[in-house]
C-alpha cells in the first residue's frame, strides 16, 4: 500500500518510522567511524594511556614474581602468558579499562585481551601447568573465570564452554597429541660416473639434439664412422 492510501495519521506514523530508521542508521555509522580497528588501539593503546600502561605492566610483573615464587618454577613463553592473561584481564575488567573494536570486531581489556576469547587456553594451561597451586593465581584466576562467565557465558564458544567446564568441576584436559616424526628420504645410492662416460652421455645427448637438423652422412662422420 502506497503512502498516499494511508489515513493522515497513518501517514505520520509511517514518517515518524522513516525518520527514526534513519536516525539510528546514522547513528550507527557514527559509531562505527569512532571505533578503532583492533591493532590500531593495541599500538595506540599505550601512547593514548600511559598511566593505565604503567599501571598494568606493574600489577602483571608483581603477580607474576608472586606466583612463580609460590610455584618455585621457572618461567617460559605458556605459563608467562597465562600469568598476563590473568592479571591484566582481571585487572582491566575491575577498573573498567574496555574499549570496543572492529576487525575483528569485540572487546579488548587493558589494550591487550580480548576477554571472551581467553577461556579455552587460560584453563587448559592452568590444569597443564598446575598453576592452581599458587594461591594468588588460584584467587585471581577463579575470580576472573567468575567474571568472564557472568558477561560471556551465553555464547556458544569452546572459550565460553570451557570456562563452564571448569567452574563446575568437569573440565578434562585433552592429552597431548605428539607429532609425527617425518618419514626419512628413501634415498638410493648411486654410482658415480667416470669422467669418459659423463662425456660420452654429453655426446649421445648433443647427437639427439643435431639429428633433426643435419643428414645421416654428417651424422656418421661426427661418430667417426
């Protein structure tokens, strides 16, 4: 039905729609110019905070000395990473330090995480490592897992089921798969020629290429023949 068919308020109704569906169209493009792209607010996530940046760094390095001094294990690239997950996530998430991004599009705490994405590496190299026998990490990281379940544990995620998994004690650790060893180049031995008979197949080669061009007499005088 065309506009004009409607009653006058019917009219007013349908341009008071219109207007409205434009104004949130705009509103959303908007917005959209005004979030930044993810690695953009990563780069520019300590130049625009410092404060926040110097805070963070002190809080991950302080929790991470306590719980490697707690576990009287020495550090290496997983268990550091987990540790730093844990405390700049957690802290971020309390102070609010969130900021929404695109491509891809999400959530990024401390200009570092993205919080909904953390679950399924966070406990599988907690249970991996054992960290949970540091009390400080145990805290935290129970804390965190709290957190991240009430404002992600809808989604239908490996992260957010995970996370699920662990708070209500089922979580497995899947084994680790060990890689194959590549297959050893089946390599035959092979005689070496002598230098008469790499020039010989040089010859043979060169008189296969000449044939099509020159006649039958010039072949055999070329052989000696």
């Amino acid at each position: 039905m065309k506009i004009v068919d409607l009653s006058p308020d019917q009219q007013e109704a349908k341009r008071k729609y219109f207007r409205e569906a434009k104004q949130r169209s705009r509103q959303r493009q908007r917005q959209a110019m005004t979030i930044p792209m993810a690695d953009v607010w990563v780069e520019q996530f300590p130049k625009l905070h410092p404060a926040i940046q110097i805070e963070s760094d002190q809080y991950a390095n302080e929790f991470a000395k306590s719980v490697l001094s707690e576990l009287q294990i020495k550090s290496s690239y997983a268990i550091d990473a987990c540790l730093d997950q844990v405390a700049r996530t957690s802290l971020g998430l309390k102070r609010n330090w969130v900021r929404d991004v695109q491509m891809p599009a999400g959530e990024l705490v401390s200009g570092t995480y993205f919080p909904d994405a953390l679950g399924s590496s966070l406990v599988q190299n907690t249970h991996r490592y054992k960290l949970e026998r540091s009390q400080t990490f145990s805290a935290a990281y129970r804390e965190l897992l709290e957190i991240l379940d009430k404002k992600y544990g809808n989604e239908q995620t490996k992260d957010a089921h995970a996370i699920k998994a662990e708070l209500d004690g089922s979580y497995v650790l899947p084994a680790q798969i060990e890689p194959e060893p590549a297959p050893e180049p089946d390599i035959e031995a092979r005689p070496v020629k002598t230098t008469a008979e790499i020039l010989a197949d040089g010859r043979a080669n060169m008189m296969r290429e000449l044939e099509p061009y020159v006649g039958h007499d010039a072949l055999n005088y070329l052989n000696g023949l």
